[in-house]
C-alpha cells in the first residue's frame, strides 16, 4: 500500500497561526474551512460589536430612572401645593 503524500502546512485562524500536517490532496480544502472559519469568526464578533453598542444605547437612553425621580418631586411639589 502506498502511503500518502503529507505536508506541514500554516492556516491563519482569525489571530493564530496553527500548524498542520495534511494530506497533500486535501491541503486547498484545509485552506478553503480556515478561510471560511475566519469570515463566521469576524461575523460572530461583529455581532457581539453591534450587541455592545445596542446595550450602551439602551443604557445611556433610559429614562426609567428619571421618570422614577420626575414622579417623586411632581407628588412633593403637589403636595405643598396642597397644603398652601
């Protein structure tokens, strides 16, 4: 039996270089899944990118608080109001 032809090859994932040794046949398809893995890791991390930003927004866009406070000095002012 003739014994396949490997090579040692380098793929990029996303910040990584992992080294691999393949068979010589399959190398173009080693390369084609590190290539798709790095486009679902960018998108993955766009996604908690855009989940940040939403959360951030949501944050500094509540206005439970202040209504809460609003509501508090409304009630004390018509209460003096009411006493005079």
């Amino acid at each position: 039996m003739e014994e396949e032809l490997k090579r040692n090859i380098k793929l990029r994932i996303y910040d990584t270089f992992i080294s691999v040794r393949v068979p010589q046949d399959d190398e173009p398809l080693y390369r084609k899944d590190a290539d798709l893995i790095n486009e679902l890791l960018n998108l993955y991390y766009a996604m908690i990118d855009l989940g940040l930003r939403l959360q951030k927004e949501l944050r500094r866009n509540d206005s439970e608080p202040y209504e809460k406070v609003m509501k508090e000095l409304t009630g004390e002012m018509e209460k003096l109001l009411e006493e005079k």
